[in-house]
C-alpha cells in the first residue's frame, strides 16, 4: 500500500512538473492578463506553484477564466460596478 501511494505521489509529481513547463512556456499569459510581459525570470518563479496545483490551473487554463475582479464599496463608490 506505501508504494502505491509513493508511485502515485511520484506521477503526480511528473506530471506537474511537465504540466508546469507548459504553464509557464503558454499557459499563464492566458489566465493572468498582467503576466504577458513576464519575464523569463518570472515565469521560472511560477513553475514550482504549477506543478503543485497543476489540476486546479489546467482546470483555469482550459476554461480561459481571468482572475476575477474585486468588487467592495470602495470600488462601487469611485464610479466601479458593485
């Protein structure tokens, strides 16, 4: 039984990692706008993050979904939706 789950922490380690690669390469300029002019530096900054949470960001990159905005009174009151 550990070494089924060690084999699976494994894939799912490889697979995050390769996933991360592609992220960082194509995929982040799509789910955050402000990345598009990120430098290589940054981009090398993300791929530990993408490959831990590579389900949940190719989940955001197929579906395209930008971050979302904010909306707080504050935005409501200087002339921003509510």
């Amino acid at each position: 039984m550990l070494e089924a789950l060690i084999l699976g922490l494994m894939l799912y380690a490889a697979l995050g990692l390769v996933f991360a690669v592609c992220f960082a390469v194509f995929g982040v300029a799509r789910i955050d706008p402000a990345a598009v002019e990120g430098t290589w530096g940054f981009r090398c900054l993300v791929v530990p993050g993408a490959a831990a949470f590579w389900p949940w960001l190719a989940w955001r990159w197929i579906k395209g979904r930008s971050p979302s905005e904010e909306r707080t009174a504050h935005r409501a009151a200087a002339g921003g939706d509510a």
